[in-house]
C-alpha cells in the first residue's frame, strides 16, 4: 500500500507541474513571431515558407467548402443584424439619380 494522502488521484505538485507544463506550451504556441516559422518535423518532410499543407489546419481549404462557408458567414452576418434590428429595407421607395441631382442642384442655387 502505497504510503499518500489519496493513491486514486495526482498529486498537487503532479497537477501545478502538468498545468504549467500546458500554460508554457500554449504560450509558444501563441508567441506571435512563432506564427510564421515552420516546426522542425514540418521542415523534414519538406515544408517551406511559401508552401502550405496539404492537410491539417493550415491547409488550403477546396472550392466547395470555401462555398458552404461564405454561406454560413452570411447566414451568420442576418442573424446578427436581425438580432440588432437592422432590417432590409425592401418595401423601401427607390430614389431615381435624376430626382437626386435636381435636388442637389436646388440646394446649390
């Protein structure tokens, strides 16, 4: 029998040594001049700088789903102004450009 408080769970040094371990780790991850540089197991299957992956989330996204998401961000861009009460105003009377430079002319004159 092993001689601790609890054997059925980590330790408090364990856990504070798993959470910094995890904090510095998302804190590389972060770092802004990180963003561009290439991992060194990137590099050893021939990754460059002007090269993206073919997989993974750096990867160019297809045709297709470029379609479904331009989609979604309008879906999304109507909800949120809906939620706001911008409304599109389609019962709106159309304003002709003649009617629009005689009015500008009157405030000239």
């Amino acid at each position: 029998m092993p001689s601790v408080k609890n054997p059925n769970r980590l330790s408090k040094n364990r856990l504070a040594a798993r959470a910094a371990k995890a904090k510095k780790a998302n804190q590389k991850r972060a770092d802004p001049a990180m963003q561009n540089k290439i991992t060194k197991a990137d590099k050893t299957r021939g990754a460059r700088p002007g090269l993206l992956p073919t997989s993974g989330p750096r990867a160019a996204i297809s045709a297709k789903k470029a379609r479904k998401l331009e989609k979604k961000m309008g879906y999304a861009l109507k909800r949120k102004m809906e939620a706001e009460g911008e409304a599109v105003m389609k019962d709106a009377p159309v304003v002709e450009e003649k009617v629009a430079q005689e009015e500008q002319d009157m405030e000239i004159q």
